[in-house]
C-alpha cells in the first residue's frame, strides 16, 4: 500500500479544523408565510386557530414575541429578507423594476450555494428578479394567478392527476426535495407560501383544500378590536380613502363577509400548518431530523378589521407584527423571548447557523445566540420603519 504524501494529509487535517466536516454543518429550512399576522397561531394565544405544528415547533423552539417587519408590504419585505438590509438601502419594491444584482450577489441563497450548501426554493419569490433559474440548485417561482377570478387563482398546479391548492402542492415539493438531497452536503430549503393572501379578484377572496371545510365550521368569531367608527374616523384622509378602507369593504364591512373572512384565513393558516406537519414527518423518515434548523416566519402583518380596515402598508403593529420562531433539535430551549426582532435578522441568522461570516454589508443581527444557555447581549431599542 503506498504512502500519503504529508501534505495531503495535512490539507485534509487543516479543512478538519478549519470547519469544513458536514455534520458540523446543519440542514436550514427557511419557511415563510403570507400575510400572517403575529398572533394567528395558538402558541400566541390565540384560542381560536388550529395551529398544531407552529405551536409544537414553538414549544421547542425560540418563539420572538416582538418580531417585526421592517417594511409592512410584501416585495419590499422579501428583499429585505434576502439581503438582510432596509429598503431604504436595497431599494427594491413595486414599480421599481428589477432587484439590483449587487445585492442579490450578496443575498444569502447566493451566498448559501457558492459556500456549498445545496439549495433549494419553492412558492413566492416576490422579488422582480430575471435570474431567478441560476440562483437555486432547485427552484420553482409561482404564486397565486390574477389572471383567474375565482378559485383557481389557488388552485392551477396539479400532482398527478390532480389540481391542488397551492399549499399542498409547495408541501409535496418540499417533501420531494428533502428525499433527493445528498447525505454527503448540507442543504438549505426556503418555502415560500402564498397563503393566507387573499386572492384578491375573487368575490369570496379566501380558498382553502375541500379537507379543511369543517375546520372553524360552527365557529363564531367576534368583532375585530377597534371596530367602532370613530377609530376610523380618526385615521388620515389617506387612510380612509386609500386601499386599507377599499379592502375591508372586499372583506369585512358585513357580518357575514366577516365570518366567512376569518374562517378563510384560519383555514389557510391551518392548510400550511398541516403542511409542516407531514415536511416534519419526512425529516424524521429521512433521517435528517436531528440535524435541521427550521426558521419560520410571515413577510408582513395583516389588519383583520381593526380601525374598519383591511391590508397591510400601515405603520401600525397590526401590518409590522409577524410570527417568529426557531427550532433548532440540537439545542431545545422552548422559550419565548422579549427582544425586539426583525426580517433583515433573517439572512444573518442563517449564515450564523452555517459557520459563515456574516457580511458588513447586512444591517441585521444574527438571533442564533437565542438558542444558546446565555441569550446574547442584544442592544436593539429601535428600528426604521418604511413603506417606500
């Protein structure tokens, strides 16, 4: 048998050390919501949504009670979450063509694969951006299709035979992503669900998987907190007459629209944590349980009548407030924490998890001290908020 050169044995004890062995290196899925406000899930205290999964996942994880965006509207929202900075700094949002390329080469899908994690994304990209086909080792961009004024802006993408809502559908290709992925390197998994977003053509704006029609069925939900006029009455002439006021009257200004609103939404949320429950399933048939980081969150907060309006884009807590949790097998905490969080916190937290140096360039804190004996010395008092 011939002999090693010492220099190959010293190369290989140096990648040793240098941190470079993958089970030093965990699985990370990254799962974010649409729309979902901070307490639409039991763990919150919300004593009226099905959320089983989330809950269990925040039971053994860091719930964030004060977790924020940093901008309450969608594409902004995203970006900021991929390049872990303020809009005020990427620059990115509606009407303003596509995400400028520094900073996706400095958004942590790119970073994540060129380190040499395998990287997959599923759903909502929600970012203007041409390259999105060279950015994941795999990866499909779709949301809910304007196009359709009815239920199949939900429902266009099949699985077999069958037409499925688009949650199911991101749920098996997560499941189908976890099955394929080398034992031998990391993997990343951003999801990216559409739900709860209304599907905002359609006269009923909510749709769920026929499954779920029972859930909330007999439920009545009373009003929304500040739903008397004069708390309306008491908002700018931009508010009330602006697209909050337009989108309440598409949801809630009856009764009935009301009840019907709030089941949709609870059932959506439901859907994808019923979703999460069968991706979970599938780590631990995989093996890969022990080993996965799972991250979840909502891009934005959402008013369910409240001041007699709908929406997001507002600087209230209402349209700011999201859900926040990490789960990390290795390092079971089930606690909550008090420290003010945001979405740029995202990125940084991620490159935390994977052992790499967090860029200058990103504005955000890394949050997986959290998860250690010690929480870290976090200074946040503030944050900038905008709606460009």
């Amino acid at each position: 048998m011939g002999r090693i050169p010492i220099l190959t044995i010293a190369f290989i004890l140096s990648l040793d050390l240098l941190g470079f062995s993958q089970d030093d290196r965990p699985n990370i899925i990254f799962i974010l919501t649409d729309d979902q406000r901070w307490d639409a899930l039991g763990f919150a205290g919300n004593d009226l949504i099905h959320t089983p999964e989330m809950d269990r996942l925040a039971a053994e994880g860091i719930f964030f009670e004060n977790a924020f965006v940093t901008t309450p509207i969608c594409a902004a929202s995203r970006a900021s979450i991929l390049t872990g900075t303020y809009e005020r700094t990427h620059g990115y949002t509606f009407g303003q063509g596509e995400i400028k390329q520094p900073f996706i080469d400095q958004s942590y899908p790119a970073m994540m694969r060129n380190s040499g994690y395998q990287t997959g994304f599923f759903g909502k990209f929600g970012v203007n951006y041409s390259g999105f086909e060279g950015l994941f080792d795999l990866g499909e961009n779709y949301d809910r299709l304007d196009r359709y004024k009815d239920r199949r802006g939900y429902f266009y993408k099949t699985l077999g035979v069958d037409t499925v809502h688009l949650t199911r559908y991101t749920g098996q290709k997560a499941i189908e992503f976890i099955r394929q992925t080398s034992q031998e390197k990391p993997f990343i998994l951003s999801l990216s669900f559409s739900a709860p977003h209304a599907h905002d053509p359609a006269e009923e704006q909510y749709f769920w998987e026929k499954e779920f029609d029972s859930l909330y069925a007999t439920q009545y939900f009373p009003e929304s907190p500040l739903s008397d006029p004069e708390y309306f009455e008491a908002q700018p002439t931009y508010v009330r007459e602006g697209e909050n006021r337009k989108r309440w009257h598409w949801r809630f200004d009856t009764k009935e629209k009301y009840q019907r609103s709030m089941k949709g939404y609870f059932r959506m949320i439901s859907e994808i944590d019923h979703e999460i429950g069968l991706i979970r399933e599938e780590l631990s048939k995989q093996e890969k349980d022990k080993n996965t980081v799972i991250i979840f969150m909502s891009d934005n907060g959402y008013f369910l009548g409240e001041r007699q309006l709908a929406g997001k884009w507002l600087m209230y807590d209402n349209s700011l407030r999201v859900p926040m949790i990490i789960y990390d097998p290795r390092s079971v905490q089930g606690r909550k924490v008090k420290d003010m969080v945001l979405n740029i916190d995202i990125a940084p937290t991620i490159f935390d998890f994977a052992g790499l140096d967090i860029p200058k360039s990103w504005q955000g804190l890394s949050l997986a001290g959290f998860l250690e004996e010690n929480s870290p010395d976090f200074e946040r008092e503030d944050f900038i908020c905008e709606h460009l």
